[in-house]
C-alpha cells in the first residue's frame, strides 16, 4: 500500500485495526491511488481459496477538514469513513464530489447509489459505487457460485388417489402451480422435468431438499369420486421436514380448470407469505458479514412497511448495501424507488422534487436490470402515477407486470390505485380487490386495504370506504395516506366526531401537513380533489 500512497503524493494519517485513513492533495490523486490499490490487493488474493482471500472496501471523499498531527476531523472524515461501509468487497464508493472533480472513471465500472442518508448528517449525499472490472467475484461474506440465495421450492407430481387415468387431473395442476410459482421473481422454482422421478407414495422432503438443492417442497394428492375433486397439497420445510401448511380444496369435475387455477392462485397467496416470513427469520438470524443482497432486502422490509419515522431511513441504507452487494438484483432497486415515494406520501420529504426524481430514477434502474420483473414494472408505474401523474403510460407498466406475473398482488394493488387517481371507481376497486385477495396476509396488507378504502370512497361506497380503512388502521396506523382517505370517508358518512378524531391522529403523524401542499401535489384529479379537500377542512385540517 505505502509506496502506491506515496505515489501518489497521499499520506498516512493513521491505521484504525482493519483499516486506514489517508490524504490526498485531490480528488482525482485519491481515486486513482485507490483504483491502484485495489487492482494490486486483487493481484495478490487471486491465488488465495475463496475463504482466505482478503479485501478491502474503500470510500473516497472530498470536504474542508482539520488536520492534526497524527488524526483529521470534520464531516467530511465521517462521509469518507461511511462510505467505505457501502462499498462491495473490492470495490470502491465515491461521493457526487468526487465524481465532480475526477477526470472519468478510469476504467471502472459505475452504479450511481442516488442520494444517500447517513447517520447524523442533515444533507444527503451522492453516491457512486466502482468496481474494479477484474477483481475476484467470489470473496468472504458473498454468495459463493452456483448458490441461489433465494427461497427455492420444488413441486412434485401429485399422488393420484384413484384411476391411473386421472392422471392429467394432476399433472395440470402441478404444471399450474409452477408455472405461476416460477413468476414471482422472489421465489426459485425447479424445472417439471427435475421433479419427475419423486411421484411416488412416499415422500421424504428432507431427502428431496438435498437432492434437488431446494428449502421448500410442495407436493399433494388427487381423489375424484364421480363429479367431484378433491386435492389436498402440503408444504414442507426441507432442511427440518417439518409440514410449513397443509390445505384442502373441492369443486365439480366441470370446473377442472378453473379449479386448477384456482388452487394455483390459492397456493401462491398462502406459499409467499409464509415463504417471506420464514426467509425474514432466516435472514435477521445471519452474521451481518454473511449477507446477500437478497438478505438486505428481506431485512429492508420491516422497517420499511413500518413507517415509524425513528426506524425508517435504516430501510434505505439496507437497500444502499443490496444494490451495491449485487447491482444487478432489481429488487433493491425497486424497494429503494418505494421508500422514496413512501417519503413523499408521509410527509417526510424536506426535497419533495428531489424524492420523486430519485423514485423514478431507481425505478427505472430495476426495470433496466430486470424488463420482465412484475415487482419492478409494478413500482416504475406506480411512481410515474403517484408522482408524475402520467396515468396512460402507468397502466402501461401495470399491464406489462400483470403479463409477467398475473398473481402478483402489488401490481393489482397498484393499478387499483391509478384507477383511484383517474376517478375510475369501478376498475379501481376490481383490482385493489383482486390485490387483496391475492395476499390477504402479506406485511403490507394495511397498503393494499387501504387502496381498497380510497378505492370504495371513489366509487362512491363511503361506509364500505370506512369498513376497509379501519382495517388498514389496524394494522398499521401509521400510513398518512389512509388517514387521509379514511378521514374524507367519515365526513361523506356523515360521522363527522369520527373523522375528527383521526384528523388528529393525522396531525400527531404528519405534524407539517398542509391542504394547499397536498393538493398541488395529490394525483387526484379534478372535482374529486377538490371535493376531498373540502372534506378534509370540514374535520379540521389546515391549510
């Protein structure tokens, strides 16, 4: 390290145990010596076994600091120092000035991180993260290769309870169920050619698990009796053998397939959720040093759909280090657009311009790494909805994700919300019905029973508008928008007591709030807006 410091005209200020601090006389110096540095480590690990290969995270940033003899001090020295955190192992993160000042990027390959919020700082900073093109992919922490950190099922041929002949009756909807299990991005599902020899009476999931490399099997039965179906499916954990949910469905042979996507439908709803719950308790239980992007995600989540201020801003920077971890995982992306956005909704925003372009930005970026990720399409139209209220190329995006993925809940749940936005009652509340039938019992069921509520109160269904945003309270009383909403339904019930009781837990939620603010920013539309508006002074609210 010393004579490339040197090199570089850089001095030593100190070594902190596992690390170091040093000064440049520019920015460009710095980002050079530490291209240099990175590409020399990566050098001499390449011939080290994954598990022994050392490497270095490093930060690169630019501020007026104070210098002493043997430390420096100021807020520039925590940016730099917070920065190094973010960067991927071997890699490098800079700050936007930084990247004002360098001459390119050397080679290195970049992924703008957007505006980063760090700890005890009250201004955001940009960030960038580069990579050294040829350092080792595989280093201590990271998933080594071929692992798929996703949750991986298997669905084995279903036991068939009576003729042989009836066999179709389940083979269809073993293919159902897979085909619409291999649509959710977030889950890993095994080929149907790979489940073929495990249709036999017995069935051991922990032998399967390990022979087919997966954590969850499904597997059933079929029994017919004249007329009627009867198919029973259970899901198991494959490292435990433990049965995760057992489930029943009957119908009329005339039904078959409608049954079968039914049941399709049904597993799903009931697999995700517990699928995600599973995945969270496995992801919160491992080393931070051990995580992958597909971990930082999961542990974003909470916090996340949360929406307790104090907790929030930790949901960016999970989602900071899965993007840098793994810059093509569009999930994190995604999520990251969602917590801007969530942002903007809460009242939270000191740069509301800011915010939304960041939200359309990230959501963009997922949808470049992933074209055909329902999560990703679902969001990217949901920011330009909310946000730029470009409501044509929305339902766009909607249809595109719908598509990709036609059981995924948040993009029904969505598209009911735009149709909320465009004052189309009937569509909105098709879809936010359909969203919430979809996942009844998902962490962010609130959001989607609060779409419904907005919703019923578009439709002009005030007391079922009521009915659904009470229940997204209770679940989560946080969420301002369905306050809101919520408020404007009880006004239209005339049971103006009630709304100004949740007028004011409005205001203890969002204590800045304005009506003049939120109407020139609201998606609502026209008469709708300004009859909500109204509503919503007659419980209280300022403007």
């Amino acid at each position: 390290m010393q004579p490339l410091i040197a090199s570089r005209q850089g001095r030593i200020v100190k070594n902190t145990g596992d690390g170091f601090m040093v000064l440049f006389d520019s920015a460009d110096a710095a980002t050079q010596c530490a291209i240099e540095m990175q590409k020399a480590v990566a050098a001499l690990e390449a011939s080290e076994p994954a598990d022994r290969r050392i490497c270095f995270r490093m930060g690169v940033n630019v501020a007026d600091i104070i210098v002493e003899d043997h430390d420096v001090y100021g807020d520039g020295v925590n940016v730099a120092a917070r920065l190094q955190t973010y960067a991927e192992p071997g890699g490098i993160v800079i700050s936007g000035s930084v990247a004002d000042q360098i001459d390119g990027t050397h080679g290195m390959s970049v992924l703008d991180l957007g505006q980063m919020h760090m700890r005890n700082l009250t201004h955001p900073v940009r960030v960038l993260s580069l990579r050294v093109t040829d350092a080792p992919t595989a280093t201590v922490g990271e998933t080594h290769a071929g692992y798929e950190p996703r949750p991986s099922i298997a669905v084995l041929p279903f036991r068939k309870l009576e003729s042989a002949d009836d066999a179709y009756f389940a083979d269809g909807i073993v293919d159902n169920i897979i085909h619409s299990l291999a649509a959710l991005k977030e889950l890993f599902v095994i080929s149907r050619g790979s489940t073929l020899g495990y249709g036999g009476q017995t069935i051991d999931a922990r032998t399967v698990g390990r022979e087919l490399g997966v954590r969850y099997v499904l597997y059933g039965s079929v029994q017919r009796s004249g007329t009627r179906l009867r198919i029973a499916t259970e899901l198991s954990d494959a490292e435990t053998g433990e049965v995760i949910r057992a489930d029943h469905y009957n119908g009329h042979l005339e039904e078959l397939f409608d049954l079968q996507d039914l049941i399709a439908v049904e597993v799903v709803k009931t697999i995700a959720p517990h699928v995600r719950d599973r995945e969270l308790k496995r992801a919160l239980r491992k080393h931070p040093q051990n995580m992958t992007a597909y971990d930082l995600v999961l542990q974003a989540l909470e916090p996340l759909h949360q929406l307790d201020y104090a907790t929030f801003s930790r949901a960016r920077g999970l989602l900071q280090r899965a993007m840098t971890l793994d810059p093509s995982y569009a999930p994190a992306f995604s999520y990251a657009a969602w917590w801007h956005s969530y942002r903007v909704g809460q009242e939270w925003s000191p740069d509301v311009a800011m915010d939304s372009a960041e939200a359309v930005r990230l959501s963009a970026a997922a949808v470049e790494r992933d074209p055909n990720d329902a999560l990703a399409l679902a969001i990217g139209g949901h920011e330009k909805s909310f946000l730029v209220k470009d409501f044509d190329t929305a339902i766009q995006d909607f249809e595109r994700a719908l598509s990709a993925c036609p059981n995924s809940a948040t993009a029904w749940t969505l598209k009911g919300a735009t149709h909320c936005f465009m004052g189309d009652g009937p569509n909105a509340v098709r879809c936010a019905e359909t969203g919430l039938r979809l996942s009844p019992i998902d962490q962010s069921v609130f959001f989607a029973e609060h779409i419904l509520s907005q919703a019923h109160y578009i439709n002009g269904n005030f007391q079922e508008a009521v009915e659904w945003g009470l229940r997204a309270c209770k679940h989560n009383g946080r969420l301002t928008s369905n306050l809101r909403t919520l408020t404007a339904s009880l006004v239209a019930a005339g049971k103006l007591d009630e709304a100004r009781d949740v007028a004011e837990r409005h205001l203890h939620a969002a204590p800045n709030f304005s009506l003049k603010a939120w109407a020139a920013r609201t998606p609502l539309q026209g008469s709708i807006r300004e009859i909500f508006a109204d509503r919503l002074r007659l419980a209280g609210m300022r403007d």
